[in-house]
C-alpha cells in the first residue's frame, strides 16, 4: 500500500472547503472507509464528493470523533502517512498539528492515534482561540528510525499538504525536528509550515512556559509554596528537561525525574526516580508517553498528590482514571491549557509573521506563561477550589470562536509587560539591593529584577542567616571601609526599624599561616594595633582554651589568636529584604523576583528582557549578579571579567543549649592536613542560626570552611555544584571534633558560591558609560553592603563615591579577562574615578 497512487480517507467530518480543494486537485485519490479500517472502498464518482461527506459538513467540532483521515501514498516500502483532521478547516481557519513519527503495533492504532491526537488538537486550538482547526499528521513506520529516509518522507508531506491547498499546516512533533521541517519548507516553497523557522523562539521552550505557567496557576489558586512540594516530571525529553530546569530554578527543593532513557533524567538539581507511579510526589507532571495514567496507575498512586499538569497529550488512557484522580482531590489542568504552547506561538506565527521572527524568545515564553496560569487559576475559582469539579468548569474557559485569534494580542501584551525606569538593577543580593537604597535615599527610580524567587535566593551568595562583620584585616583600606559602612548600617536599621546586625565579637586564631584571603592573624593584631581599634591578644593557644572554654582543642597548640568585641553577625537575607524594602516603600523602586535577564541591550539607554516576558527601558544599568555576571555582560555584548566561582560549604551542627553559650564567633587559620585542605575554617555561635528549629536542651552552630572544594573554581554557574565534596565535609567533622569537642553531629550540609577575582579586591566600576558593575565579592563584601549601595549610586549618578574606587577598576589586569576582551566591543574605557 505504501506505493499506492491514492490519498485515502477513513473518516468523515473534514471541512467542505478542504474536500472540495481535495477533490478538485487530485479526484482519483480519495476513498471513503471507516474510521480504522484500512480496506480500500470502491472509488467514488470523480464529479461530486463521497455521500458520507456531506452528513458533517456543518459545524460540528464537539461532535464525538469528528475527524477525517486520510492516508496519503509515501514512496518508501514500511512507512505510511495518515493526515486527520477533526471539524471545519479550511484556508481562512486551517487544521494545525504537528508531524509524529512512530512505530505503531498497526496501522489502525497508528489513525486511532491520529484521530485522537487530532481532537486534542481541537481543544488546544478553541480553548485560546488560536484560529485554527485540530489536525495531525502521523507516519507510521516498521523500520529501525535512522532507516527511514526523512527528505524523501517530507517531501511526500508536501506532495499531500499541496493537495489540501492550505487547509492544513503542520510543524515538528514526536521523532521530526527542525532538519526535517527545513526539507518539508523546501518541498512546500515555504508553505504549510509552522515550525518557528527563521526565528529564535523554540517550539519545545514554548510548550514547557505553558507547563509551567499551568502549574504556577494552580499554586497561586490553591496558596502552595513551590519549596513545600516534590515534583515528579515523568519524560525528560526537550520539553521535560526544561520544565525540571526551570522548577528548580524557580525554587524548587525536589524534582524528580524519570525517563526510560537513564541518562535523560541525570539533570543539575533534579534527582533521579526509577518508578514515576511508584514514588510519592505533591505535583505530577506527565511529559511523556500518551495514556501513561491507566485506572490501576490512578488508583495506586502513593497518597498525597494533589496537582497534575504537564505537556503530554491524552495523559490519561480513560475518562476512569482521570475520575479516580479527581475522586482523590487532584487538581488536573487539562493538556489544552498545559501543552499548548507551541500553537500559541503558531498563532503569532500565521497572524503576524515578521513578528514572530524578530521577537525576544522570552517575551513569547512569558506571554504563553501568563495565559496558561491565568486560565489554570480561573478554573480552579470556577471549580470553586474542588478538584472534583474541574473537567466540568473546562469548558467555561473557553471563549467563542467568533473574535480576533490570540497571537493578535501578543504585541498588545508586549506594551502592556513594557516599564521605563531610571536604573535598572540587576541582582536581588546585597549588592542589589543596597544599590536600590541607596538611589531610593537620592529619589531615583530603580527596577531590580532577580532571577531567584525570592531575593538573596538559596542558590546565590547572599542567602542565609549571618555574615561576619569585622575591623580585624590585614589590610587597613578594608578596616576604615567598615567603620563608614557601619555608620551606614545604623540607617539601614533606623529606617527599617529592624535590628540586622548583632554584636557577638569575633575571635581570628591559629598558626601562623601567612596571608590568606582572609588575613592573617599577625596582620590583623598590626592593623588593630596601628588603627588603634580595641581588641584582645592571645600569645598561646593556652591562654584561647582558658578564654574560650568551648576551643579545648587549642590547648598545647602553637596559636595565638585576636579578638575584636565590637565584632559581630549580619542577619543576610533579612538585611537584603530591609534594604529592598525601604527603597519599595519611599515608591522609587520596583522589585521582580522570578525575573532573571535573558537579553540586555545597551546601545541606546538599556533595553532589557526578563524570562517572565517583561521589557524594561532604563537610562542605565547597574549589574550585581555575581557568579551570572560574564553572562550577563556577555548578553551586552560588553567585554567579561576574569572572576572564578568557588563551591563553598557550610553546615550546621547540633550541641546542647548549655555548651553553646560558650562557643564564641571565630575563624581559625591552620595548615593544610591534606591536599584538599584550605585550612580556614569558621563558626558562628548559636545566636546566628534563627532558621534552624530547635529542640527541647538542643541549638545549631554553623560552621564552615572558606576555600574551594577539590574541583577548585569554575568559571560559571553551569558547572556548579551544589551537592559540594564529601572529603571536605569530612573535614569539617574532624575540625569539629577537634576543635569543638562538645559538639555534636551534623545535621545538614550546604555549597554557596563565592564569586572570586584573583587579587581579591572586588570589581566596582563602569564598563560602559551608562553600565556599572559589582562584582568579586571574594567572600567578604557583605559586610560593607550599604556602602557599596553608595559607591554604585555614585558611578550611575553624578556624585562622587565615598571612597576611592582605584583598587576596584575593572581596568586592573588581575581582572581584564584577555581571552574574551576582543569577542565584544568595548565601549567605554573604564575606571574614571578618584
């Protein structure tokens, strides 16, 4: 049959305009048969269509299985072509659906499939009014894949598609990809293709924004926290890959993955589960095969899932086991709201063409995103929060077909998603944040957008409960750097009306090890002495054990230690929240978490788009992201920066509350006890650890450890890890037993980045001249926070900084990155200040 010089027909329903084109152009190719049956029927008169046609030429889209499919004749021995389409289509409103390739166990189940997938179509299409009619084409094949030959195949596609004269478009699906769309656009003279050519929006991060624009709906509907819930993502193809991406992005503590490909489900943040149906989750997210949810997988299912969305059409192999779900209180948004963004973004495609090819991919994305959430969230108030109620109130969000399709408010959307700003900042940590106080003190205008979901995100450098603050440095710039920011931490506490900073005292001890990224202690007794700060010296580690009954392990050792009283601990996320907060109040800043920079231009002002589809217009930028900084300027099109990223780890340990209270804030310098050993190590007393729960005669120190794990730095987050080195956790145990010897276990374990420049001065300029920047850290900038606020205001504005900026100059060599100065254009010398 696959040499067969006919276009077959299996069903009717196929709009009159599309049979009249059919018939009109190749009259000898049509027969009508029923559906899933492949026997041929006798020919039909060549002067007037098949009489089974005429009974569904009215509009009949929800009749049950309203579908036409014809079988078009394919050169290749094994491979057959089915095209269904399901209701009224023709060129005005055309069948849309994508091209599958499958081996199917018949060549019924493969138009079963066809028909199927075609009313799915439908749904998708009417329940946004996309302007098109449901369609799908299905090859159905009995060779090995790489067997099948694709140009050839296309070029049978095209061949039928001409015949329809327009009635159907289609686009890549299961097993086609964008070579394939290329030979069938070829074959077409670039007609009937929708397969997002000769444009940077992808079809597969499309369908994932309306995966997790359903899911955010039903969070936001049913008040659920996205790091309360465990996900499962079941098929971590292109689409799953990049819903378990971006979940764990947006903040999601547990992703789990699955895949009959092992390797598939091996992503960054995720962990792997053999079992989907086996394993208990709060969210299921099918983005797999069809029909995957039978009645016995509904019914089994571990207690406590509550929600299901995801990209997979025809999730549920029966009305009975989509019913058992909804017996059991799970919230499911149907696939024509949760996968349909890939003809959402058909939709801009045929509407307005040369729209679609020179938009920012992440407007589009954030645009199918807000629609799926808005329609995921009205169903669950129209279900009147019932999860028994939901397939009911399905239908309720469907507009008439009568109006201007959907792709024609996309660039109405985009005004509406457009804010104009002074500055824009970008980075929700301290350096951020502080930014936006300080221009919120000089009545500027800022945009701070943050690609975390909060600000200071668990996954940044800012988060946490404490960060030292300090005088005792090696290097006295550092020390009058503190006193003047601690002037301007008073303000920060005076206006928030929140107390950030602790008073606890910091005692530096150990060998002498020379000069570290921390200092010393020798350097820092020479700066306290020449300053004339107060502190305390310690000329043996006898005299640290008597003083600190809690470091018994410094006994009989060759230390000598400092000890600054005025010393004490940052509340980090919360000073972060204070700072943000106080510009959000005096109305001068405007604060977006979730919103991280996709694209950044700054030619003319700066123009810059957001993943969540936002466009901001500002006079100038300010970049504070650290370890995403070169991905930012790069974005620019500015030269980057020679920064490092270090996997820091800390954790906390469990002692009893009556030990505690003589365990002092300290940093200990010790030679390396082995190759993986920095030998800096610090701990923070009881008082600092407010996110840990207590229990009953039980607190938490944290301690950690300020070099890098064995890996040694990475030039950027892609190569991060977070589960950090079990050698160096097994290093801090035995600083622990040593040195705390009334400590007890550890309880949880974590891996911050450090974002690292080689002299360890931070990098604080302009590198264009409406472009500032913060970054380098190097472990230590937390503490002068709002001071940097005032130095970043400076460079953007037309005031001075308070302090000198030479040593900060992204000009130095420890910083100019050579490898990648000449790959952008410099436009701007850097480094004008005193």
């Amino acid at each position: 049959m696959a040499h067969a010089s006919w276009l077959r027909c299996c069903t009717v329903g196929f709009g009159a305009v599309a049979l009249s084109a059919l018939l009109s152009s190749s009259p000898q190719y049509l027969h009508a048969e029923a559906l899933s049956t492949i026997t041929v029927s006798t020919p039909p008169s060549l002067t007037a269509p098949p009489p089974a046609a005429h009974a569904f030429f009215g509009d009949a889209v929800h009749a049950v299985r309203d579908a036409r499919v014809y079988q078009a004749p394919v050169r290749q021995d094994g491979v057959r072509l089915y095209i269904a389409t399901d209701g009224e289509s023709s060129p005005d409103r055309p069948g849309n659906g994508g091209l599958r390739l499958l081996d199917y166990e018949s060549e019924g189940a493969a138009v079963d499939d066809a028909v199927r997938l075609a009313e799915g179509m439908t749904r998708k299409h009417d329940m946004f009014r996309t302007g098109f009619a449901g369609a799908k084409l299905v090859a159905d094949t009995d060779l090995p894949l790489g067997e099948v030959k694709r140009k050839c195949l296309m070029e049978d596609v095209a061949a039928a598609l001409e015949v329809l004269s327009g009635s159907v478009y289609t686009g890549c699906d299961l097993n086609t990809c964008d070579t394939d769309m290329d030979y069938l656009t070829a074959a077409t003279g670039e007609k009937y293709v929708l397969a997002g050519r000769d444009s940077a929006v992808d079809t597969n991060v499309a369908t994932a924004a309306s995966v997790i624009g359903s899911i955010l709906g039903l969070m936001e509907s049913n008040a659920a926290e996205i790091s309360d819930l465990t996900f499962t993502v079941q098929g971590c193809g292109k689409v799953g890959s990049t819903v378990a991406k971006e979940l764990v992005r947006m903040g999601a503590q547990k992703v789990q993955t699955c895949d009959v490909r092992k390797g598939a489900a091996e992503i960054a943040g995720c962990v792997p589960v053999d079992d989907w149906a086996g394993t208990p989750c709060d969210f299921l997210v099918p983005c797999a095969n069809s029909l995957a949810i039978t009645e016995e997988v509904a019914s089994n299912f571990p207690a406590g899932l509550r929600f299901c969305a995801g990209a997979t059409n025809s999730p549920f192999a029966s009305q009975q086991a989509k019913d058992v779900f909804a017996g059991r209180g799970v919230f499911h948004v149907p696939e024509s709201v949760s996968s349909a963004g890939a003809i959402l973004a058909d939709s801009v495609e045929w509407y307005d063409v040369d729209l679609y090819r020179t938009v920012q991919p992440a407007l589009m994305y954030g645009w199918i995103r807000s629609l799926s959430r808005n329609k995921a969230r009205t169903m669950v108030e129209r279900a009147a929060h019932d999860a028994k109620n939901m397939a009911a109130v399905a239908r309720d969000v469907v507009p008439p077909r009568q109006g201007d399709p959907i792709g024609k408010s996309f660039p109405a959307w985009i005004e509406e998603h457009t804010r104009k700003t002074e500055t824009l900042i970008v980075g929700g940590g301290m350096a951020g944040t502080s930014t936006a106080f300080a221009l919120g003190e000089r009545n500027v205008r800022s945009i701070l957008v943050e690609k975390g979901n909060t600000l200071a995100p668990p996954t940044a450098s800012s988060n946490g409960d404490s960060r030292m603050y300090r005088k005792m440095y090696s290097d006295e710039f550092f020390s009058k750097m503190q006193v003047t920011a601690l002037e301007r931490w008073k303000d920060v506490e005076k206006k928030s009306g929140q107390q950030l900073l602790q008073k606890n005292g910091l005692l530096f001890y150990g060998e002498d090890t020379g000069e570290t990224v921390e200092g010393s202690v020798a350097g820092a007794r020479r700066t306290m002495e020449t300053l004339g700060l107060d502190h305390t010296f310690h000329a043996t580690g006898d005299e640290i054990a008597a003083a600190y009954p809690a470091l018994q392990g410094c006994k009989d050792k060759p230390y000598s230690g400092v000890y600054e009283e005025d010393a004490g601990h940052i509340r980090a996320s919360a000073a972060c929240a204070a700072l943000a907060g106080i510009a959000q109040q005096g109305g001068n800043c405007e604060v977006r978490t979730g919103a991280g920079i996709v694209a950044l231009d700054v030619s003319d002002g700066v123009t810059a788009t957001t993943e969540d589809g936002l466009t901001i217009r500002a006079d100038n930028a300010v970049i504070c992201a650290g370890p995403w900084t070169n991905e930012v300027l790069g974005m620019a099109g500015l030269p980057t920066l020679k920064l490092e990223v270090w996997e820091i780890q800390w954790a906390h340990y469990r002692v009893k509350t009556s030990a505690a209270a003589s365990i002092p804030q300290a940093f200990h310098f010790r030679k390396g006890q082995c190759e993986e050993d920095g030998g800096l190590y610090y701990v923070f007393p009881a008082s600092t650890t407010e996110s840990v729960d207590d229990t009953d005669g039980y607190t938490h120190v944290k301690v950690g450890v300020d070099f890098p794990t064995r890996r040694g730095d990475v030039k950027n987050m892609d190569a991060f890890e977070f589960g950090g080195s079990d050698t160096v956790l097994a290093l801090m145990d035995g600083w622990v037993a040593e040195h705390l010897p009334d400590v007890g276990e550890r309880v949880d374990a974590y891996t911050s980045p450090y974002t690292m420049t080689a002299d360890s001065y931070f990098i604080m300029d302009k590198v264009h001249d409406n472009v500032a920047v913060f970054s380098g850290g190097s472990g230590r900038a937390f503490k002068f926070g709002p001071l940097i606020g005032d130095c970043l205001a400076a460079l953007v504005g037309d005031g001075e900084a308070p302090i000198d900026l030479t040593r900060f100059l992204a000009s130095r060599e420890a910083v100019v990155d050579a490898t990648r100065a000449q790959e952008a254009q410099p436009r701007v010398a850097a480094g004008s200040l005193k």
